[in-house]
C-alpha cells in the first residue's frame, strides 16, 4: 500500500488556504489536518509551497492519431504533469478526425497506453454525422466539440440549419470554437488582393477578427437558448463577448458556460513583430484593449474556466510565410506558470487561479471525484514552490515540437511534484512512468 505525507503545506482549497498536512493512501486522499502522523508514509516536505488540486484543462490538442509528427499523446501529457496538469480533455481533429465511436475509442485506448496523466476526449461533430454524435455516453465523455469556424472540410460546421439539428438533438455538453467563417474569408481575401503571400503576421487579429469572434458566439448562444442546450464556449478573446454571459448564477447551474486561455490573457497584438508566427492561433490573439478586459472578467465570473488550447506545431511548420504558417501555440506545461505571473502582480489570488484551473472544470463537465483537495477523492495533488525561479529554456521543455512562445521568460513559481491518483509521477525534474493515467468519468 502506498502512502505519502505532504507536511507543512499551504493547502489550497474551496476558496481557503489551511497550513498543514496531506496524507495520501492508494490513490485517494485519505486525511487533511494540522499534524498528522508519518506512521509508515513516505514524507514530502512542503514547507513554503502551495499544495493544490490538479490543474483540468479542458482544451488541448495532442495530434495523435496521424499528426504524430507535431506531437503525441505520451509526450504532451508528459509535459502536462510537468507543469501541475493531471487531467486533459482533447479535441477530435486528428487524422482522422474522432467522428465515429470506434475512432474516438481507438484515442481512448492509445491513452489508456500512454498518458502519464488523467484523459478524456471530445466526440467530434460534423455536417452529417449526428446518428453517431447521438449514440455517445456523457457518463464516459467529456462533451462534442463543434468547430463553427477554423477548421476544414467536413468538421467546419457553419450551416445554420445543421447547427440547429445538433443543437436540439443533443443532451450533451456542447463545446464551441467561434469564429464566423465567412468574415474571416472575406478578410483574408481582401488581404490576399492587398499583399498577395506577403501578408504580414500583424494582420492575423484583422483577419480572424472581433466581429468575426462575436457573430458567431453569439450565434450559438442564440442557438442555446432556443433549445436549452448545454454550451460551453472556448477560449473566448474579446472584450466584445464578454457581455454575453452571465454571472449572476452559481457555475453548477449555468447552462451557458465560457473559457479564456492563458495566452489571450499574456499576449496582445503588440508583440507580433517580437514572436511573428509563434504566437499565430485562432482566435487571434487582438489588441491590449480586449487583453486586458479578460482578466476583469475572469474575475467576475463572466469566464469560468482558464484553459490552454495546447496545440503544437514543428518550428520548420511555423516559419512559413503567414497564409501557410499553421494555427497554434504549445502550452500545457507552462499555464500555472503564466497564472502565477498575474499573481505575483497582484492581479489574482492564488485561491481564484486554483477556483478557475482546478475546481470550475470539475463542475463544468460534472467530473467524478476531481478538482479538489477533499478527503476521499482522487490524490491529483500538485506542490508548487510560489518563490522559486524558473527559466523556461529548450532543455526544459518537454513538448514533442521542442519549442515554446515562453522560451526565455523567467517565470517567479515552479511546479515541484505532480500526483495522479495517488501516483507521484513528477518530482524534481525526475518523472516516475510506471503508472498511467485514468479515464476521466463524469457525474451526469
């Protein structure tokens, strides 16, 4: 039987922070008190640290299957639990894309293999797939994903009337990526015309712009309400998005829930000219106005959930020119770096980044027995040093694609140990791989 102390922890938990310790058995936590007896188990002091739930990001894209090149699903979750992550739920556009039952266990099965952290993944929908998007279990999955802008082919989904069809047929958490596919090719064509291949990377925000953002958002808002359905809207970018939801409710009984990813609370539109193409995802990353909205609203509880949209490309993808340069920034490792950047400012408390990472993911998708630090739940148990250095470099990074748009930030706070289910897979640099992660489960 396994046992761990974590003595003389800042624990933080449910909005409090309580000085003391943490006794984990198996793969639960079994006591939190003042003192409690080593009694056989192995000590881990943490005097100075926070001790924090698992950090759930309920958006990453791992590439694997058929993408394996850019990334896969043992490396990023690896580099995932480097940085506090112990849970993820992953997106249906790989090759091919999860739009059948079969194919989105098959991902299951490559992560019952590979994934040193917790998973689930998102059944993808599509123009004509809904016979099948209907047979998923909301016990198993985390939700369907329905791109209503930026994507291709049969899983870009911007007919209005076979977005009402999935809309009033699904009981599911629907999950949203929004941005109105038809400004944003009217802009790139105007672009086109303007530069020809030479369009600049500072065009990017005006291309895949806000109008673009808040028609289709509010679109499926619309779409929400006209059939009750349950919508949960990612990464949102805009200031002009934000009245569109509520925060006058309890999150658990929100039907309209929202995101904001760490790097549109980082990153505005000024610092093209630095990172070019690495900071290229969609949406945009837009102009310090609606940067510096985000945060506000993430404290209000306009924005419930702080996510990543990990998505990973090669540095030889990213150095092309803008029109063939792909979407997308890696992240998982480094959000609860970025989050303790904003912290150490004094812009956030250390109990909302935990609220936020942690426990609002938990009760968006209804997980079983994550997101918090109670006695009796699963042991996803992250120490964190507040005052520590960390400079992140290339031999410290850990995605597959090698690189970061953080390289060379120095960050105040490091990620010291990551439990999953009681698995003390990460310490010190040094990650124990004879376990694997679990499937996540949801109470629905």
């Amino acid at each position: 039987m396994s046992k761990y102390i974590i003595k003389n922890g800042k624990i933080v938990n449910r909005g409090k922070i309580q000085e003391g310790d943490l006794l984990i058995v198996e793969d639960k936590i079994a006591k939190i008190d003042g003192i409690i007896s080593t009694n056989g188990a192995r000590e881990i002091d943490a005097k100075g640290c926070f001790v924090i739930p698992g950090i759930i990001d309920d958006q990453v894209h791992f590439r694997e299957p058929g993408l394996v090149h850019k990334a896969n699903i043992y490396t990023e979750a690896r580099a995932a639990v480097a940085g506090g992550t112990t849970s993820f739920m992953e997106m249906p556009n790989t090759k091919p894309a999860a739009l059948t039952i079969d194919l989105l266990e098959n991902k299951y099965e490559i992560a019952r293999k590979f994934s040193l952290s917790n998973y689930s993944f998102f059944m993808g929908a599509s123009n004509d797939n809904i016979e099948e998007v209907l047979k998923t279990d909301g016990k198993n999955i985390c939700g369907v994903k329905i791109f209503m802008g930026s994507s291709t082919g049969n899983m870009l989904v911007d007919n209005e009337q076979t977005l009402n069809n999935i809309f009033s047929k699904l009981p599911l958490l629907i999950a949203t990526h929004c941005e109105d596919e038809e400004t944003i090719r009217n802009n790139f064509k105007e672009y086109v015309d303007k530069y020809g291949d030479q369009i600049p990377i500072s065009a990017h925000p005006l291309i895949r712009n806000v109008e673009g953002c808040y028609k289709s958002s509010s679109l499926a808002i619309e779409l929400a309400k006209k059939h009750n359905s349950r919508l949960h809207i990612l990464h949102i970018s805009t200031k002009d998005e934000l009245d569109l939801f509520d925060n006058s409710i309890p999150l658990k009984d929100k039907k309209i829930t929202s995101e904001v990813c760490v790097h549109h609370l980082y990153f505005n539109a000024s610092q093209y000219d630095q990172l070019g193409t690495k900071m290229k995802c969609n949406p945009a990353i837009k102009a310090k106005e609606h940067q510096e909205a985000l945060l506000p609203a993430l404290l209000d509880d306009r924005l419930d959930i702080i996510a990543t949209d990990h998505a990973p490309h090669t540095m030889e993808e990213k150095n092309n020119l803008y029109g063939s340069a792909p979407s997308g920034l890696p992240l998982v490792q480094h959000s609860l770096n970025v989050m303790l950047s904003f912290y150490h400012k004094g812009l956030i408390s250390i109990e909302k980044i935990v609220e936020k990472m942690c426990h609002a993911p938990a009760i968006c998708f209804q997980i079983n027995d994550r997101g918090y630090l109670d006695e009796g739940m699963k042991a996803d148990v992250v120490i964190v040093d507040p005052e520590a250095n960390y400079l992140v470099a290339k031999d410290n990074i850990y995605y597959k694609c090698g690189w970061s748009p953080l390289e060379g930030t120095n960050f105040k706070g490091k990620v010291l140990s990551t439990f999953v289910s009681g698995h003390l897979v990460y310490n010190n640099g040094v990650f124990d791989e004879s376990k694997r992660g679990e499937r996540l489960t949801f109470n629905r």
